[in-house]
C-alpha cells in the first residue's frame, strides 16, 4: 500500500486543493536568491540544473532503452544454445500454466529475464525438491507481471535519478516483490516443507558464481537473488511475520503520512519595492507618447521615459501620441 502511495506521488507531483503554504523567508529566501543568481549571462542557476536535469534523464532513457535491446539479444543466443522444457516435465501432476523452462549454462541462478515467460535455471544439478521449489517460485514472478513493476519502477529512477532516496526505493521494492513471491509460494506449504523452501534458497545463492556473464548489463531486467536479500527472507520466513496482518491505525498512518507531506509547502517572502517606484495605469493615462522621426516610440509620465515598441496597446489607449 505504501509503495502504491509513494510511486503514485513521485509521478504525479501536484499540489492538492487543500494543501496550505507557510511563509518561511528566513529558509526560502536564500535558496530562491541562490536559484534565481544568474552564473552566465542570462541564464540562471535553476535553468542550469534544469538543463541537467533533462540531459541525465535522457542519457539514463539511453541507456535503459539498450539495456532492454541487450536482454533481447542474449535471451535469443540463451535460447538457441539450452535445452527446451516445460514445467509439467519436473513437476508431477502440474494443472496451472505450462511456461518454457530453458536448461543453460549461461546462467548461475534461476530467473526470468526481460519480458519473455519463460523460465532460466543453470544446468547444474538440482533435487527434484529444489527445482520444484525453483519453478513455483519463478512461476509466480510471471504470474505477478513483476518485470513490469520494476520497469515501471526503473523509469521513475530515470525521472529522479538526482534523488538519492529514489534507488534505496528501488531496492525495497525489489525486497518486496520476493517476500511477496516466498509468501505466495509457500502460502499452501506445511512448516516442514516451507524448512525446505528455505534450504532451497540457500543452496541456489550458494551455487551463484560471478561466472554469469550477462548479470552486469542488465541485472533490472532479469528477476534474481541477492546475498543481502536473501539473508533479509530467509529471517522473515523464519519468524513467520509474513504471515501477521498490518495493525489497522498504523495502515491509515501509513497511507496519510504521503498525503500529509504535500499539504503543507514552504513559500519564500521579499519586501514589496518602494512606494515611490512603484505605478499604475493612472500614472500611465496622465503621460503622453512621443514619435521619434526616426519611427521609434517613448512613454513619458511622471519622471520616466521608457521606449515602448506597439503604441496601439490596450494600455496605451488613452495616452495621446505627440510627433517629435
């Protein structure tokens, strides 16, 4: 609910109706001055980082859009160079969806890569018990569409990948969808049989070498282990706390706090000019226009003089024109 929440907010960053401002010029002025300094010529600070901003995300698209290109082309080389198998082949009595199953030793754990359903293990020997666990568990990553929730996940990296916090989301995120997954698929297990599970998991992480030749370009985009996150589920598995229910008043606070952040914004505050500075349409109307011989135009009104380009605008009706 909370990544829903914060996901959510991240792509569409807009003000509520209810939101309020609180003027704080002792913390805003001077990050508004600081914005606002001009370092060359025109152009100031704000438009500077916007510029960056814009460039990293399209470098960051660049390279997003190649790393899918690549995950292409090596399940394509994985597929002409495994054995062809479907999950009926390991599992006995097998009634749900039949994917691929691809037996190769391009990879060093199991996974899916990229779009396509189809599952990779390593060949290498596995228990029927361990395979058994391997397929359900990555059947349920294809089940749960989960490569596009870390596609669409990856995008709001390259949205904010000046934000630091972003790819810490990131990674919680894919935590996530595993412990969702080990809860999806020893949901119907017995205690011994969830041991088991367990074990699987080990022995998987034990059997992953650097040897894998693709996991640098493009680990977003292949659904796998690692040593961190395995550590964090094996715990979870064993307290059984995937298994409690949120406490309801903190499920509210946890859905509102995202909200509450945006009610609230801090705004900036200067002085008004000076008085005597200051003038309006009446101080126009009692002025008068002078056309130059050469074909230009100047307002003349109190102590100003000021060049004006169309003496035919609305605010100019009324203010007679004299040729020089």
């Amino acid at each position: 609910m909370l990544i829903v929440v914060v996901v959510v907010r991240m792509f569409v960053p807009l003000e509520f109706k209810f939101t309020k401002t609180i003027v704080m010029p002792l913390i805003m002025n001077p990050i508004i001055e600081l914005l606002q300094y001009k370092i060359y010529a025109n152009v100031q600070v704000y438009q500077f980082l916007l510029l960056v901003w814009a460039l990293g995300i399209i470098w960051n698209m660049i390279k997003w859009i190649r790393a899918i290109q690549i995950t292409k082309d090596m399940y394509k080389r994985i597929e002409n160079h495994s054995e062809r198998y479907h999950i009926s082949d390991f599992i006995d009595n097998y009634q749900e969806e039949n994917y691929v199953v691809l037996k190769t030793n391009y990879v060093s754990s199991p996974m899916v890569m990229g779009f396509n359903k189809t599952i990779l293990i390593p060949d290498v020997y596995l228990s029927q018990e361990n395979l058994k666990n391997v397929l359900l568990h990555e059947t349920w990553h294809i089940k749960n569409h989960d490569v596009y929730t870390k596609q669409i996940i990856n995008l709001l990296v390259i949205m904010y990948w000046w934000f630091i916090p972003a790819y810490r989301l990131r990674d919680k995120i894919d935590l996530f969808l595993e412990m969702r997954v080990d809860n999806q698929t020893t949901n119907p297990f017995s205690k011994g049989e969830v041991m088991k599970y367990m074990h699987t998991l080990i022995e998987i992480q034990k059997n992953i070498q650097d040897r894998n030749e693709f996991k640098r370009q493009s680990t977003h985009f292949m659904i796998q282990d690692n040593a961190h996150i395995l550590e964090y589920r094996i715990n979870y598995l064993m307290d059984g706390m995937y298994r409690k229910k949120t406490n309801r008043i903190l499920m509210i606070v946890v859905l509102t706090l995202p909200l509450l952040t945006n009610s609230i914004i801090l705004e900036s505050a200067f002085e008004p000019p000076n008085n005597e500075d200051m003038y309006d349409q009446s101080d126009i109307d009692k002025g008068y226009i002078i056309k130059h011989k050469d074909g230009t135009y100047e307002l003349v009104f109190s102590k100003i003089r000021a060049k004006i380009l169309n003496p035919n605008d609305e605010c100019f009706k009324d203010v007679p024109i004299i040729e020089e």
